[in-house]
C-alpha cells in the first residue's frame, strides 16, 4: 500500500522502450513513492504525472486545472499541443480538448445530443455490418494483422458515418487517418500532406452540406450538417469550429478505438481462463460478462494511458504537492486504474469485476463524449471475433510483440494472429 518507510530505491526510467512494453511496474513505484512526481519528459517538456486514483479523480474535475494551453508557462508549448496532427494551425485549435467553460460548455452541448445511448444504438446494425465485412476480409487466411486489417478500419468507417462523410470517400479517410497516425507506410512529408487533405476535404464538406441543407431536420440527421444547423440557427457556431469539432471527434474516436479493440483482444488472448468464460457466456447468449468485461480490459490496459495536458491557473495542492500557476500537469489514468486503494487485486484480469469506477474515459466535465460509440465498437468487435474465430490465437510470443511509443495513447503496433481458416 501507500506510504513505505524511506528510503525509497531509484526512481525507474520512465518512456523507454521497455517502459513502453509494460509501463505498470513502474507506476506502481509512482504511486507508493512519488504519487505527484516531477518529470521532464523526452520533448523536454516538464511535467507533474498524477497516479493515485483518489489524486486522478480530483484533479481530472479540479477547475483550477485548465485546459486552454494559454495558461502554460513554456512559451512554446503554450501554443497548443494534445499530441493531434496538424493541430497547431489556428483553424483546428478550438476543439473541446483545448478549451475550458463557459466556450466548452456551449461547443459540448451542441454535440452532445449526437451520443445519446439511444442515438448510438441506431449505429449498431451497421457496426455490425462493418465488423463482419472486416473478418470476412482475412477469415479464410487462417492468419491476419488484427490491428491494420480489423481494429484500425473499424473506427474511422464508424466515425465517418456519424460525421456524414460520403461512403465513396470514406476509403481515402481511412489513408489519410493511417498516414497521420503512421499506420500507413508513405514518403516523408506523408503526415503533413494528409492533414493538409483532410483540413481541405473537411472544410469542402462543411460547404456542401450547408448548400444541400433541407429546411427541416431530418431524423438520424449526420453530425456536420446538425453543427451546420446549429450555428445558423443563432448558436454563433463559427466554420472553424465545426470543422474543429469534426476533426476532434476523428482523433479522439480513432486511435483510442482502435487501441480498446488491439489491447482488449491482446489481454484476451493472454488470459486463457478470462477468455473461455467470455467465450462460453457469448456461446449461451448471455451479454452481462461482455459488459463488465469491456470496462474491465478498458481499466486493465485501457488505450488512454495519460489524459491530455492540464495547466494550472492558480496554486493548488495535490497528494501533498504544490503546483504553481503556469505548470502542467498530466494525469496517469493508468496507473490510476491499477491503483490497489481503489480496486481489489488492481493487476488481476477478472471480467465479471462489477465495482469498477474506472478512470479510462476520464471524468468530470471533459468525460469521454463518445464512450456509448465506443463501448459499442468494443463489444461488437470483440464478441464477434470470438465468436467467429473461436480458436484465435497470438501468431508470435507476447514478448515479442511491440507498442507504440506516444505519451497519450497506450497500443500495439501489430497484432498477428492466426486462427483455423474459415471459408466466407
Ligand atoms: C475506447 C475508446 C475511447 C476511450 C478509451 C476514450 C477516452 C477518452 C478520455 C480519457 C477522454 C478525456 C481526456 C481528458 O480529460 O484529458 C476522452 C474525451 C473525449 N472523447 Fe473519448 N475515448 C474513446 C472513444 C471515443 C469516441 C469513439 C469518440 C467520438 C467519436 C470520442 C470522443 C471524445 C471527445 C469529443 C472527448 C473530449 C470531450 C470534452 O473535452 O468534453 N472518444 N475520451
């Protein structure tokens, strides 16, 4: 528990490869000897790294913690950073990410009504649909890459659909959204030429859909044309932040879904026993074990590992230490998740765990907009490639597989598999 008597062993080496492979070691260290503990990070950024649960939790809900990148005290990051690509130009800052109340407020609520659990249920049918056309892509191989045959497309179709973004261009978002995540292999200048197409493609969109607006709404209205609508009927929306808001929900719904589906199937796939509960509950038509054990893989290895920055605009006092205006603060949601104050044996898999208040949709007023989508995804996903492919198995030593080395979000850059082929 908290609180061992001193002196403490060295601090671990923080973002290194094998802190990339298997970071909770270390942030159990964190949590016993250093809950707020300073650290410079490999940009040369300084930053506090927030990792007991109770600490998380307040300071995630703490107004005091901004999250405008005015407030923080390097000149050069304070232009603005949330680790997105191409979020620097001007157009696409003013997202709900970057930004604090009463702006948020108004910008969240225009938005919110597009992720409803009712409005989210409606997209199930095709989430279904993208999910099988996915698998029958590679069931008959016998072997597959799950993240850039299954768990990578999955997300963007979903997204582009609730955007409103037409079938027959959804394919050249999805190579755009590779290439600014790197998924895609490509000539350098790769990154920023497919921002430069999407910001394009985005703001031709947003035209389009204002000159084919109808007078009425239509029920399961897309969501560019709602914000569209929004902001011509008085609510001040600017073109910028419509395509700011599209562009938030594109990178906050992508890599994050795609890691729930890559780190979910990969915990899965390492615990046998989990799995063949999960498998037979699923066989008998029982739903309840894929519930509890969606929030369960999102708490034990969940794709957000550190929230997106927070600035302190006044002193405050966090697990004992005091944070001067200016000073950035990064929240480690899971080291928090694993914290054993909170959770019963935090470093166990149990799927059927029901006292789960995890923090991998964060909390308080920035909480995850888009987590009905994503449970959705999740479960879909993953109930139907178990199901589909009962005998799916790791194609090479877990240790041996590697994960991607980004401060926010926590996945896998491959995940071959192999499975008894299944014709289509
Ligand atoms: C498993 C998948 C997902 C996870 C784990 C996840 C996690 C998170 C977390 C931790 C935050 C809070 C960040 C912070 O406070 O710094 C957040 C915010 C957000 N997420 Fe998600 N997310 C997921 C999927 C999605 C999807 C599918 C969408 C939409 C299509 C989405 C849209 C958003 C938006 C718009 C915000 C910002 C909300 C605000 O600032 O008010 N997310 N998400």
């Amino acid at each position: 528990m908290h609180g061992e008597p001193s002196p403490p062993p060295a601090a671990p080496t923080l973002f290194d490869w094998e802190f990339a492979a298997n970071p909770y070691p270390a942030y159990a260290w964190l949590r016993t000897h250093s809950p707020v503990h300073r650290t410079r990070l490999p940009s040369g950024v300084e930053a506090w790294l927030v990792t007991r649960y109770a600490d998380a939790r307040r300071a995630l809900a703490d107004p005091r913690l901004s999250k405008n990148p005015a407030h923080h005290d390097e000149p050069a990051h304070a232009r603005g950073r949330t680790g997105i690509p191409g979020e620097r130009k001007a157009e696409l800052m003013t997202h709900l990410l970057n930004i604090d109340p009463p702006d948020h407020t108004r910008l969240r609520r225009l938005v919110s009504t597009a992720f409803t659990p009712r409005r989210v249920a409606e997209f199930a049918p095709r989430v279904q649909e993208l999910t099988d056309r996915l698998i029958d892509g590679f069931a008959a191989r016998g072997e597959a890459d799950l993240i850039h045959e299954f768990a990578f497309p999955l997300p963007i179709y979903a997204i582009c659909d609730l955007l409103g973004v037409p079938r027959e261009d959804q394919d050249d978002f999805r190579d755009w959204a590779g290439m600014m995540i790197r998924h895609g292999k490509g000539p350098r200048g790769g990154v920023a030429r497919s921002v430069k197409k999407m910001r394009g493609y985005l703001a031709d969109l947003i035209h389009r859909k204002r000159e084919a607006l109808p007078a009425e709404a239509a029920p399961g209205e897309d969501l560019v044309s709602g914000l569209i609508r929004a902001s011509d009927e008085g609510e001040h929306l600017t073109e910028n932040e419509v395509a700011a808001m599209a562009f938030i929900l594109l990178f906050a719904g992508f890599e994050t879904t795609v890691n729930l589906i890559g780190n979910g199937t990969h915990a899965l796939l390492t615990h046998p026993e989990q799995r063949a509960r999960l498998q037979d509950s699923l066989a008998a038509g029982d739903m309840g074990l894929l519930e509890t054990g969606v929030e369960e893989l999102l708490r034990f290895d969940g794709p957000v590992e550190l929230a997106t920055w927070r600035f302190a605009t006044r002193p405050l006092t966090l697990g004992g230490q005091d944070i001067a205006p200016g000073e950035a603060v990064l929240v480690v949601l899971a080291a928090a998740d694993r914290d054993p104050e909170r959770f019963a044996e935090p470093d166990v898999l149990d799927l059927t765990r029901r006292d789960n208040q995890h923090l991998g949709y964060g909390h308080g007023i920035h909480y995850c907009l888009g987590a009905p989508l994503a449970r959705l995804e999740g479960r879909t996903a993953l109930a139907t490639l178990l199901t589909r492919l009962p005998d799916l198995r790791l194609a090479v030593d877990s240790t041996e597989l590697r994960w991607r080395g980004g401060l926010i979000m926590r996945g896998l850059r491959t995940l071959p598999v192999e499975f008894a082929p299944v014709p289509n």
